[in-house]
C-alpha cells in the first residue's frame, strides 16, 4: 500500500479488535481501506456499534488519507462466518509492522523513509 502517514492516534475502544482486509493488503495503490471490527456486544451494545468505533475510523482515515469501509462483527459472528479465515483479514497493529517490514514497492519506501515510525495506536474506552 502506498503510505504518506501522519502522526494520528488512532483510538481503538479498549474491547475491539481491528482488522484490515481487502486490496489495502495486495495493491499499492488501493482505493479504499477495508477494516473489520470485532467488537464486545457486553461492553458495545450493537445498536451502536458503528457509532462507538466512529472515531477509530475517522483516525483512520486521516491517517491513510483515504475512505474506510468498516465491518463490524461480535465474536461470535466472526467465528460463524470465518470472516478473518475467508479474507486473509490481519490486525491492524500486524499489517502495519507488514507493512514496515515486508512490503514491495510504494509502501517499502514509505517504510525505508521512516514514514510510519510517526504511528501510535492509542486505545480508549469511551464507556467509561
């Protein structure tokens, strides 16, 4: 993926997971970043889980300038469903270390620059 990076939080409630799928993780050039949540119905209730993780995605997209396309599923749809298996979904914290480290093109560029040693992922819980 090709990165210009800057230094955004990007605040994850403390019970969610995030993962990144789709063609942020094969193009270096992708149109969009395609993110799952899995998220704690007992900490989130879903009739608002969009909005609990609304500003995780909006750190995400001013962190990859460009949309994000969320997914959101509680554990035991994902299990259900196989969704991580079924996509080749990764963390967001284990695409970004890919990323850094493993990536051909645009984004090991971006890497060998120190573009990404700016990024931190600070977690929150905005229901306490």
């Amino acid at each position: 993926m090709k990165m210009e990076t800057q230094s955004t939080p990007i605040r994850i409630p403390r019970e969610s997971k995030l993962y990144i799928f789709g063609s942020a993780l094969s193009s270096d050039y992708p149109n969009d970043l395609d993110v799952l949540v899995i998220y704690d119905p007992s900490a989130c209730p879903p009739q608002v889980a969009y909005s609990f993780h609304r500003e995780a995605m909006l750190d995400l997209e001013a962190s990859f300038h460009m949309p994000v396309h969320i997914t959101l599923l509680t554990p035991s749809e994902e299990s259900g469903t196989e969704f991580i298996k079924r996509t080749g979904a990764i963390e967001l914290a284990v695409a970004m270390s890919r990323l850094t480290h493993h990536s051909t093109g645009s984004a090991q560029k971006a890497a060998q620059a120190g573009e990404f040693k700016g990024w931190k992922l600070r977690v929150s819980n905005p229901w306490h």
